[in-house]
C-alpha cells in the first residue's frame, strides 16, 4: 500500500524505483517508454529528471550501458570475432556421491538452525543438493570474418573527416585508373612486339582483350594522334 500513500514520483526515488528505472533504460527503451511504464507523460518525466537528479543520473547511466555494449558489438563485428557454443545435458549423480553431498549439507544447515527437527534437516538437504548434475557435452566455435560494411560505419561515424564517401569515391576512381592505365601499357607492348615479328596468337589475345578495357573514347584519341 506504500506505493499509494507516497507522492507519485516519490516510489520512484525509492531503490527498488530506481532499479526498475535503470533495468528499462539498459534494455534500450526510450524516455517515452520509460515513461509509459511508470504511468505518467514524457513531459513529466522530464520534468522529474530535471528536479530529481536521481532519476536523470538513472537513465543516463542505464543507456550509456546499452550505447557501450552496442560500440562493443560493432566493432567485434567490423573486426572479426569467435563465439564458442557449449551444450550441456543432465545426469543423474551417483547414489553414493548424493548422499555424501546431502550429508554435507544436513550438517552445514543443522548448525545454522539448532532448533530445526530432523525432518525439517532432511527436507532442507533435499532442497538444497539436487539430483541432477549439469556436464558439457559439446563445443562449437563460430568463426565470423571482418565485415566490411561495419567497418565502414564505425569509420564513418568515428572518423567523418579521413572515411566520408568522398575518400571511398576517390579510392574507387583510383582503381579504375590504375586499370586503364596496365592495359594501355599491355596494348602498347603488344604493338611494339608485333612490329618486330615476335608476337603470337595467343599474346595477341591478351593484347586484344587489353584494348577492350580501355575507354572508346581514348581509343578515339589514340587513332588520331597516329
């Protein structure tokens, strides 16, 4: 009933508030969703976050958790990373090792609570050792490769001035270049080659298939300037 007779923002002050307050900003809810599930608007929730630094230091402690785990995420993704999956199954303990490990325990429990009856000892035992035992049965490990588009992105975001789509533009017309220019110097040796009587099919072909990549255009320049 506590929680009717206190102001309505007062329960939120309280440890147990603030606690359900935090678990719904690490979850990655948003102030208004926060809001929703305490009963109130976002307007008065941000105006308990300016007069109660409590709750404001709550919610930005709780998303700087998830904004953290969300950083850590990525970046194992633009980098590559492993994860290992373990399977387990249940079996049951050996009836000798059981009654070793209950026996252990009455006596533990026993001298915590002296006036507890024997049965009240062995339901305890029975409670507290459990029949079953976890192993491992196997282990997978996955192995994810770099992925370019993460890396991209970090980049970007991180550092907008060296990584914008300019700099990835510039790199990409780089290549092409590079390209153009290894078959103009393909062709060129072809010809000269040719001139001299030393040329065969099937470097011909190589020399052919060189000219192709060059652009009409400097095709057109070429058969002027001779």
């Amino acid at each position: 009933m506590w929680w009717y007779v206190m102001a309505k923002y007062e329960k939120w002050l309280t440890p147990d508030g603030l606690v359900r307050i935090g678990g719904w900003a690490r979850d990655g809810l948003t102030d208004e969703q926060i809001a929703h599930n305490m009963g109130i608007s976002r307007s008065t929730l941000n105006a308990w976050k300016k007069k109660f630094s409590d709750i404001s230091d709550t919610i930005g402690k709780g998303k700087d958790v998830v904004d953290r785990q969300v950083e850590n995420a990525l970046l194992k993704r633009a980098m590559g990373t492993t994860t290992t999956d373990k399977m387990y199954r249940m079996v049951h303990k050996d009836d000798d090792v059981l009654d070793m490990e209950r026996r252990r325990f009455s006596n533990a429990w026993k001298l915590k609570h002296p006036e507890a009856s024997k049965k009240e000892i062995d339901d305890a035992a029975i409670a507290g050792v459990k029949e079953y035992k976890r192993i491992q049965q196997t282990e997978n490990v996955h192995e994810f490769p770099p992925d370019v588009n993460a890396a991209i992105f970090w980049l970007r975001n991180r550092k907008p001035k060296a990584y914008r789509d300019q700099s990835f533009q510039q790199l990409n017309e780089a290549q092409t270049d590079k390209a153009k220019a290894e078959a103009r110097i393909s062709s060129h040796k072809a010809n000269e080659l040719e001139g001299v009587g030393h040329v065969n099919p099937l470097l011909k072909a190589l020399a052919k298939g060189a000219q192709q990549l060059v652009p009409k255009e400097e095709e057109d320049d070429a058969n002027t300037t001779k």
